[in-house]
C-alpha cells in the first residue's frame, strides 16, 4: 500500500494528505462519503485532468479517455463500448473461460498460478470481448504483457510494445480483422461506419483503455484473491466443502483485497461542504477505496475474512457515472478461476512464503503477487 495511505486506525472520515505529487488532496476513508464524492455532480473528473489540478501522480490521464470525462460526453462514449459488458454479453464467455481453466489446469499437481493459470485466463477473457482472432492470442498478449510491465522488460521496451500495439489494434478496426462482427472491435467500427466522425485513432484509443483497465487489474485481483485464501486455509476449506458460497465470497474477497486501492482524483466545481469541511473549488478530493473496505461503521470485523459474509458491500469498482464498466466480467473471472481450482485442487497448498513472493512495486496503480506457486 502506498505510505500517504497508512493512516491511524480508525480514521477519521476525511482528512487533508500530501500526496507523493507535492499537492495536497482530500482524502475520504469511509464508504458513506466514497459513494458521495464518486457519484456527485460537484466533483468532476473532467476538472481533475486539468495541468493545473492537484494530483497524487505525476502521469496525467488523458483528457480525451473515458475516464477523464464528465457528461454528457462521457455517457456518449461509455455507450459505444458499454454492450460488451451486458449479462448476456459476459454470460456468452462463461463456457469459453471454463473451459480455458480445465485445460491449463487439467493433469497437473503443482504450477505457478499467476502466469499458468491466472495471467491465461484472463488473456483469454479480454481477447474474447476485444475480438482478438485466436490464432493472434498470443502474440496479442506477449504484446499486452510488455507494454503493462508485467511481463519484467525496460521502460524502452515497454513503450516500444505500447507503440506496436496500438497500431496492431488500430489495424484491426481498419480492416476488420476480428473474430466476430459482436465483439467490440466490430461494434466500434459498426459505429465508425454510423458516424464518420469517429476517427481509427479514437476507437483504437478506446480499446486500449479497455486493456488498460481491464487486463492487469483482473490478473492482480484474481491474483490476491487467491492468496487471501491460501493464507486463510480455513476458509478455503469451507469453500472445497461449500462450492455454492463461491459467488459470495468473491463479494467478500474483492472487500477484503482490493487490486486498486485508490480513486481517481475528482475536482470540486465549485465551494462546497463534506463531511462538515469546506471544500473550495478546485481543490481535489481523493477516495480510498481500500479503507472504505474496512470502514468499521459498515462492517463488524472488518479485518475478518470471512467467505460467509453476508454483506461484504465494498468500493472495489468504484461507484457513480465511472462505475468499473468490466466488473461483470471481472466478478466471471475470479468465480471461474476460484470454482475450477477448488474442484481439481481441494488440497491446494502455497510452496513460499507469502513474505517471499514477488509483489508489484508500491508505486504501481494496481496491486498484487507476480508469482503464487502452489501444488496440490
Ligand atoms: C477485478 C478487476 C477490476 C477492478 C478491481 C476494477 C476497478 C475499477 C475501478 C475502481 C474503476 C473506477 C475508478 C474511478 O472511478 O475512480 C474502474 C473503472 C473502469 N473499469 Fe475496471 N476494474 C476491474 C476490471 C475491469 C475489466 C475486466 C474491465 C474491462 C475489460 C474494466 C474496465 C473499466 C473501465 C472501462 C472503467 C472506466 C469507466 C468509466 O470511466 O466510465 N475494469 N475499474
């Protein structure tokens, strides 16, 4: 966890911090207010990717992507790429992504899970709602991992994959080289085809978005959710014994182990008050979404796992207009990669210590193990 977000226990509710940046930030702990500031017209994400606007990083978003935008111009672009994401849509890939996990789990008794099982799977999901063409799967993810640093390669290399594959992905939406006319990549250009004004650049700008959004993050989530498990074996037992509460736990896991566990910054539009604070126009108001996680006033034992919760209601994807558009699918992919390993390995054991496993580095926006080896 970043150190500006080792706070004492329990915090108050808001409270103003500095941020690695130099600036200073309002940052909110408690889900109550978390929900307010995220999902409120007053604070706008438009005015925090402003060159003046404080900030907690030094990399600026881009002003143009989805998640840089206030309405109405962010409800036109959610729209284009938003059908991927329906229950049906997300429903479509469940035979698909179990399938994937069988087979890479299938005759072994001991594997590397982040890169043999986990990384693969969720490779596979983002390429199925993309388009990807099968037998360019791989290649698009070697691609995909360098370009994320998550495969270990220097910033050279890394900006030289991002480079390769956005003019990879801009040639598919050019020539309509994709699987299938639903995926999002024929919808995208569907809608170039609707409204010449939609440019390649921008549509391929989108999809990369998606992968930004949608790839690391799921492979650090389904990542930590595993290792909470491992590291609390009884109730990984309860589950071999209890498959049904898999759907449950992963509410429960995604509280207790957040992959992301800050907001983006927001901006007041104008003087206002939260939390009996004054907050003036244009100063930035951060939410921590893991210690809303573990807001007390919400939860008993917050620090508790616990896979039975019954109302494990948490921040993880956010809340509001920038809702995480992929949690559909993300929530698919840890009760698939979850349920398949309880079923082939009930007798699943970590081979390291926790304190021993590769970690992403502090810095980094999303959080989590790069190696899980475990053996059943
Ligand atoms: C478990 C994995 C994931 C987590 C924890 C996660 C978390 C989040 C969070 C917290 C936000 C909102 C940030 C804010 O408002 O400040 C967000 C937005 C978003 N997420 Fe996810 N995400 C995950 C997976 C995915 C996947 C699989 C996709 C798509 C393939 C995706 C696509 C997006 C997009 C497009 C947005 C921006 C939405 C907008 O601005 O309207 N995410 N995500």
């Amino acid at each position: 966890m970043p150190s500006y977000l080792t706070l004492p226990n329990p915090p108050p509710e808001l409270m103003r911090i500095l941020a690695p940046t130099g600036d200073r930030l309002w940052l909110v702990t408690s889900r109550r207010l978390g929900r307010q500031v995220l999902a409120e017209d007053r604070f706008s994400r438009a005015l925090a990717v402003a060159p003046q606007a404080p900030a907690n990083h030094p990399l600026r978003p881009e002003p143009t992507a989805l998640t840089s935008l206030d309405p109405p111009d962010h409800g036109r672009l959610r729209g284009l790429v938003s059908h991927a994401f329906t229950p049906p849509a997300v429903a479509a890939l469940e035979s698909t992504l179990r399938q994937t996990a069988r087979e890479l789990l299938a005759g072994k008794r001991a594997a590397d899970l982040v890169p043999d099982y986990l990384m693969v799977l969720a490779a596979t999901a983002i390429c199925r709602v993309l388009g990807i063409p099968w037998a360019e799967q791989d290649r698009f993810s070697a691609l995909a991992d360098r370009a994320h640093g998550i495969t270990p390669c220097s910033p050279e290399e890394s900006a030289a994959s991002r480079e390769e594959l956005r003019a990879y992905v801009a040639g598919l939406v050019a020539d309509g080289h994709y699987e299938a006319d639903t995926s999002l990549l024929g919808t995208l250009r569907l809608a170039r085809q609707r409204d010449a004004a939609l440019t390649i650049r921008e549509l391929a700008s989108l999809v990369e978005l998606l992968l930004d959004a949608g790839y690391e993050t799921t492979i650090g989530q389904t990542s930590l959710a595993v290792l909470a498990l491992l590291e609390h074996p009884e109730q990984w037992r309860f589950l071999v014994n209890r498959p049904e509460h898999v759907p449950g736990a992963v509410e429960e896991l995604l509280r207790y182990a957040p992959v992301v566990p800050i907001s983006f910054t927001r901006v007041a539009r104008h003087d206002t008050e939260l939390a009996g604070e004054r907050i003036r126009a244009g100063e930035a108001v951060l939410v921590s979404l893991l210690h809303a996680n573990f807001d007390p006033r919400e939860h008993p034992d917050p620090d508790v796992l616990r896979v039975d919760r019954r109302t494990a209601r948490h921040l993880t994807f956010g809340h509001g207009p920038h809702v995480c558009l992929g949690a559909r699918l993300a929530r698919l992919q840890m009760r698939i990669a979850l349920e398949e390993l309880i079923r082939v390995a009930p007798h699943l054991s970590l081979e390291a210590d926790p304190a021993d496993l590769g970690y992403r580095p502090p810095e980094a926006v999303v959080r989590g193990p790069t190696s899980l080896p475990a053996s059943w």
